[in-house]
C-alpha cells in the first residue's frame, strides 16, 4: 500500500491547461482505476482572473477489498499561476488517516512554503506536476503539492501511439515523467489536449486516469 500512496500523491496535483486561455472556466473529471477497477474521481475546474490562472482539484479514491475499504484518500487543493509559474497554494490532504497541508504565498521572488514539516522558501519559477499542458512539465524540478517537496525529475517525449479516448481511437503524442521512485505516462493531442495518464505502482498495480 506504501507505493500506491507514493503514486497518488504525485498523480493528484497536475492541474493547469492549455484549456484555461479561454475566459470561462472549465471543468474537467476523471475516474481512476487501479488493475481496472473503479477506485474514485479526481475533478478540476480551470479559470481565468485578470492576468491570472485559478485552479480548483478535488479528488477522491477508495481502495475496497471484498466489502472492506482498506485505502481512503481525500484532496482538495486551491492554485493561483502566473505566467507560468505558481504564485499560491492552498492544499490539504487525509492520506488513510494522515492529514497533511501544504499552503505558499509568492513574496519577494521566491515561494514561502508550508507544510507540516515547517516554512521554507523556494527560489525560482515553481511548478506542480501540471499535466495538462506539457510545456509546463519541461522543468528539472516539480512540486509535489501533498508534502511540499521539489521531486527531481525528466520529461521526455516517446512518440506518437494509438490510444482510446471515451470510446474512440485518437492518434495521441506519449510522453514520460521519470523520477528514481516513479514514472508517469502521458498522452496529448497535436494541440496539447491531455487525453490519459497510466502509472505502475511498486507492487505492479496499473493505475489509469480516464477522462469522463
């Protein structure tokens, strides 16, 4: 169970798009699945303020054995970017029991970050793992939203597949996130639409992200 949490506190922050340049908000929403079976959701609202991009992510996964939750993790996370780089956070997560927050506030070029661990800041552009639009993935370090560390990663590009997306076959774009503790698999379309997320946790469980 330890290396299914390792992969959804990283799947559970990726939550800025190409699809928040338009005014209006839009909304997003994924079942996930673990070795195929329905495990919860994870829904997102993008908007647009001013010169500013705001995002909403709630999500939810319940892990059962026969009739017996074994696993429950709740998230809810409030994100404010700013030409391309996260300007605020408020976060807060129940990892099985564990509560957890991470909250930032942009001061003085640099990120003031709290977390259960304590305040300190982070120097630079940061970044969550935003998944939706890839350009943004394109960093040596991401943030990991749930425990406020800077993960060392690699994002590259594998090449062009065939996958379904609601039913249908689409030509998509697969890239990869590398990390020493995880991969994540992604596709996008030729405009950089996200269209699905596949991860194998430590054990060897599948766990997919597939859009509503």
């Amino acid at each position: 169970m330890n290396s299914l949490r390792i992969m959804l506190t990283i799947l559970a922050f990726g939550i800025i798009s190409n699809a928040s340049l338009a005014n209006e908000a839009r909304k997003y929403d994924f079942k996930v699945l673990l070795d195929d079976r329905e495990i919860g959701h994870h829904r997102f609202v993008v908007s647009e303020h001013n010169n500013e991009t705001r995002i909403l992510s709630e999500a939810r996964f319940d892990v059962k054995f026969w009739f017996i939750t074994a696993y429950t993790y709740l998230h809810t996370s409030q994100e404010v970017w700013q030409g391309g780089c996260l300007q605020s956070i408020e976060a807060s997560t129940d990892d099985n029991g564990d509560d957890l927050f991470v909250r930032g506030e942009s001061s003085n070029q640099s990120l003031k970050l709290q977390t259960h661990d304590g305040v300190q800041p982070l120097h630079g552009c940061i970044r969550t793992f935003a998944y939706w639009n890839p350009s943004l993935l394109e960093n040596t370090k991401l943030l990991n939203a749930q425990t406020g560390i800077l993960e060392t990663v690699t994002f590259k590009l594998i090449g062009e597949s065939r996958i379904s997306v609601r039913g249908q076959p689409v030509t998509a774009l697969h890239y990869q996130i590398l990390n020493p503790k995880f991969s994540i698999d992604l596709w996008y379309s030729g405009n950089s639409e996200w269209l699905a997320l596949e991860s194998t946790t430590e054990s060897g469980a599948r766990l997919r992200y597939l859009a509503l």
